[in-house]
C-alpha cells in the first residue's frame, strides 16, 4: 500500500544553473543538510537542513509534488521547476 504522507527535504534557489551546480555537489558526496543550510532561498527549511517534514497530496505546489512522491527514499530529484524557483527534492520518508 503507497503511503499518503512523506516526508521530504529540499533546497530551492532562484536559478537553473544554481540548481545544476548545487546538484553537481551533492552527487560529489557533499552533505544535503549543509547544502540547504548554505544555499536554500527557502529561509525557514534551511535552517533545518532542507526539512519540510511529512505532507500529503495536495499540500505542495504541483511540479514539486509530481516529482516528490515518485522519488524512492533517499532519491534526490533533478531540478523541479515552480513558481518559487528551483527546487532540488530529497525524500527521506
């Protein structure tokens, strides 16, 4: 049964290119955590290393969410495209 709630980090930045190169980092081994804390528009998950806790269908913006739920845990998107900029998607529930 597919669960209707994960949880999930991300990092957000304004540009494409922002959001290829910090992918770039992450899949040199650099941490997610630390990446978020640097980089992330996004003030508030951030300074929780990109956490955004548990949320259902419905919740987030579309593109972010059509992408979020068929990562496997652990997976780590490509750079999601919504209105806020850039999302890179780590599900880690």
């Amino acid at each position: 049964m597919e669960s209707n709630k994960i949880k999930c980090s991300h990092i957000l930045l304004k540009k494409q290119s922002e959001a290829l190169e910090v992918l770039k980092k992450l899949k040199n081994g650099e941490s997610f955590s630390n990446l978020a804390k640097e980089c992330s528009i996004d003030g508030a998950s951030g300074k929780r290393g990109g956490d955004l806790g548990f949320f259902r269908k419905g919740k987030m913006v579309r593109p972010f969410e059509d992408v979020a739920f068929k990562l496997a845990k652990g997976e780590i998107s490509e750079p999601v495209k919504t209105e806020f900029g850039y999302h890179i998607i780590k599900r880690t529930s």
